[in-house]
C-alpha cells in the first residue's frame, strides 16, 4: 500500500524498525532537544504514550523503540511532544509539507 507524507506503516506486533525522527523548526533548523523530554502519543483508547531516546540532542533525533502490543492495527493519529528543562511543552501533530495529521497505518499480521 502506498502511504502519503504523513502515513508511517508497521504491522501490528512488530517491535521493528524503531521510530526515528528529527525535529525541526518551520524554517527547517532542527530543534535543540537539550534537556528536553520528548513523548510520542498514538492515540488509542486509552493514549499509548512511549518516551523517545534522544539520539542526537542538538540536531533533534530522537528514537521510539517498540515492545510487543505497542503496535495495534487501525489508522491512528499520533503526536510528538517535547517538555523542556523549565516544564514548557510543544507539540508536532502535522506534517509541516502537507500540513496533514501525523498517521500510523498499522495492518493485521497475516500469521
């Protein structure tokens, strides 16, 4: 199945590949993720909410690793969410080029 620019896809239980990102701001620099927390919330019933490492802070990479049951099938909605080291939170919920909502687009296993 062909995704759009603001579709990931994963089959459901799968535990790879990790979720990997970058940050950036509108005009494109990353975000320096120093001292920041960041969260990626998919939207079940009740929110999964999964602390991302961070890989490379002054670039904004951060990673999602999987466990098995984090990935259930069905479209769903998904955010990222960064808290900085004074509490302030921002939150990436679209697609900066398509300014479409972030989805995950997880299918049933076969077997």
């Amino acid at each position: 199945m062909a995704l759009n620019p603001n579709e990931l896809g994963y089959i459901e239980n799968d535990t790879l590949p990790p979720l990997r990102g970058t940050l950036t701001e509108d005009d494109g620099t990353p975000v320096n993720l120093t001292g920041c927390t960041v969260n990626l919330h998919i939207n079940y019933n009740p929110v999964l909410i999964k602390t991302a490492s961070i890989v490379n802070a002054i670039d904004g990479i951060w990673l999602v690793e999987w466990e098995t049951g984090d990935l259930k099938a069905g479209r769903w909605f998904f955010e990222i969410q960064v808290t900085d080291s004074n509490g302030d939170i921002r939150t990436w919920r679209k697609e900066p080029s398509t300014d479409k909502y972030l989805t995950m687009v997880i299918e049933r296993e076969i077997a």
